[in-house]
C-alpha cells in the first residue's frame, strides 16, 4: 500500500543534510552533516548490514533459521541483528569489553547471541582477540555463515550505490568537500567511489582516531577509545596502492577533541552525535574549512547518535578513568 513500508529494512536510507551554522559560525564555508543515526537501526552501519545479507543470499542460498556470524563493535551488529530478525536467520556477534551495555541489550532484545572476549591483544585492543576467537567459534558452528566486515565489497557496494548518491542528490552535484571517518572502510570507500566516478572535484578527507592501524599511512598502535572509527589492523576494504586514489587527506585526532567537538554540537545545535561524529566534524571545521572559500560546501557523514555513549565516551567518571580531558563535561555546571 502506498505509504507503507513492508518492513523496517525499507527505511533504511534517505537521511537528512543539517546546516551546521551555530557550529561553524567562525568558519567561511557553508559546514553540513549528513545524520546517518536517523536510519533505524541508529547508525551507518544499517546500509552496509543490509547490502552483506543480501549478498549472503546471492552467494549461499540461505533458509530461515540460517546462522551468520559477524565480528563486531555496536553498530554493524544492530544492523545485522535488525535484518536478521526480519529475514528469519540467527545472528551470533563476536565483542569485547568496548560495547556499551546499552548497545550489548540491544543486540539481546533484537535476538542475537553474543560471545564476548576479554582479552587484549598485542595492540591494545581487542580486534586480533576476536578473530581468534573466531577460529574456534567456526569450528563449533560449522554451518554458520561468517561475514567479514574489514573485507566487504558487499559494504562498499552498499554505500557506493545508496550513501554516495543520495549525498550527490542532497547535493544537487555540488560538494567541495567530503569529510569521514575511517573504520572498516565500507563507508568511506564506497562513499568515495561514488564521488570520484561522479564529482571528481571533490576533496575527500578521512579522519582517524591516533593510535587505529586502519590507514595504509598509519604508524605505531595506541591505546583507542572511540566506538565506530579506527582499528587494530587494516581493513582489505581500504584496497593497499589504489587507496589514494579515492582519498586525498588523511587526518589523525585524539579521542578528547571528537568528545568536545561533540558535546559542543550538542549543545549549539541539538544534535547528539558519537565521538565519530564529534571527529569528521572537528576536522572539518579546524582542518578543513580553512582552506576554502565562503561559498564552499563541506559535509561530514556522522555515523552514529551520542546516546549511546552516555555511559562511556560522555561519561566524567569514564573519561578520568581513561585520561581524557573535556573541560566542557568535567567543569563545574557540567557534571
């Protein structure tokens, strides 16, 4: 019936551009993010969960009742949880100690089962745990399905053809600059693809938390402490020699100027954003914005919805517990 959506998987997509002016009211250019926590499962992550399935279909034939596994942070994990659930299959997610509670009852409440490590790895995180995990985990289920998100051209394909057009679109085919944040590379990559094939004079920006190993130019690893960018190891989706073929500018920033970047957004414009968010749109107003003119636009793609990280990233006692200062949380009135 017109009007109608047969299922939640039929909204996903087609979220709004927002004018930053309060935000950017320094700064020249024209600075927009595109809120991809407006899709229902409440962040990016739904496309590219929809478009792996898909192609799971393609290639295996799946029944109901069939089971996948996926290695995962939140946000892939709820999309997949949200889609599983309307398509019949069962979904095992492998985590660590870095999901918020609120996102691990999410995955329960959507019918996931969790298997959680909690052991670091030799890079201080917890990525190379989960895949060891992982090994054991396929023996045990030896008919499940593992999708494999760091090497996805489901993903890419994903945001290529629904994200990178739908910018374009918004757009109407004029964008000076795209700002994002790098993770496993689905995203960013396939937004990037679509940009280069179909407004090549964009600049394209990726902004990493320091520490991640995802880039090709990274450097040593470092403790991490953003939910949705960065990695323990570099993701295949980033594609080796032809990734600066597809970005033009790498930036590196700290988990305390994404949460402040945040929390100011927060609070002059009334979005709730991750420290993801807080990141690409820092940059963009910092790093980028001063290198264009006033009647250049800037859009940052912000991942996922701040809220839930109420009791991690926007959390005082979290934040002095792992060393990060945001004076805009921690000073008096603040608390």
């Amino acid at each position: 019936m017109a009007g109608f959506n047969a299922s939640v998987l039929e909204a996903i997509g087609n979220t709004p551009i927002v004018e930053l002016n309060r935000y950017g009211a320094e700064v020249s250019p024209l600075l927009l993010a595109k809120l991809e926590f407006t899709n229902p499962g409440g962040s990016m992550k739904d496309r590219a969960a929809l478009g792996m399935i898909e192609w799971a279909e393609r290639e295996h034939q799946l029944s109901p009742g069939a089971e996948i596994i996926i290695s995962t942070s939140g946000n892939l994990g709820i999309g997949m949880a949200m889609t599983c659930a309307v398509k019949g299959y069962q979904l095992i997610c492998l985590v660590d100690p870095k999901l918020n509670p609120s996102t691990e009852r999410s995955l329960e409440l959507l019918g996931a089962e969790l298997v959680k490590v909690d052991e670091r790895d030799q890079t201080g995180g917890y990525h190379l745990t989960r895949l060891k995990r992982l090994e054991t985990l396929q023996a045990e289920r030896p008919n499940a399905i593992y999708l494999d998100q760091y090497d996805s051209p489901a993903a890419i394909e994903a945001h290529r053809s629904s994200t990178g057009r739908e910018i374009l679109e918004q757009m109407d085919g004029r964008l000076d600059a795209m700002i994002m944040v790098a993770g496993t590379g689905g995203s960013s990559m396939g937004v990037a693809r679509w940009l280069r094939e179909h407004s090549p004079a964009t600049r394209i920006w990726l902004v990493d938390e320091v520490g991640s190993l995802a880039l090709p130019c990274s450097e040593a690893p470092e403790p991490r402490f953003l939910n949705g960018m960065g990695t323990s190891l570099e993701p295949a989706n980033y594609a080796g020699e032809s990734f600066y073929d597809f970005i033009d500018e790498v930036v590196y920033i700290d988990a305390g100027k994404a949460i402040t970047a945040a929390t100011e957004i927060a609070r002059s414009e009334g979005i709730l954003m991750g420290g993801s968010g807080g990141a690409a749109c820092h940059v963009m107003r910092e790093t980028v914005a001063p290198q264009f003119d006033s009647d250049a636009r800037l859009l940052a793609l912000i991942p996922d919805h701040g809220s839930r990280y109420t009791q991690t990233q926007f959390d005082v006692e979290w934040l002095e517990s792992m060393g990060i200062s945001v004076p805009a949380l921690t000073s008096p009135g603040h608390s």
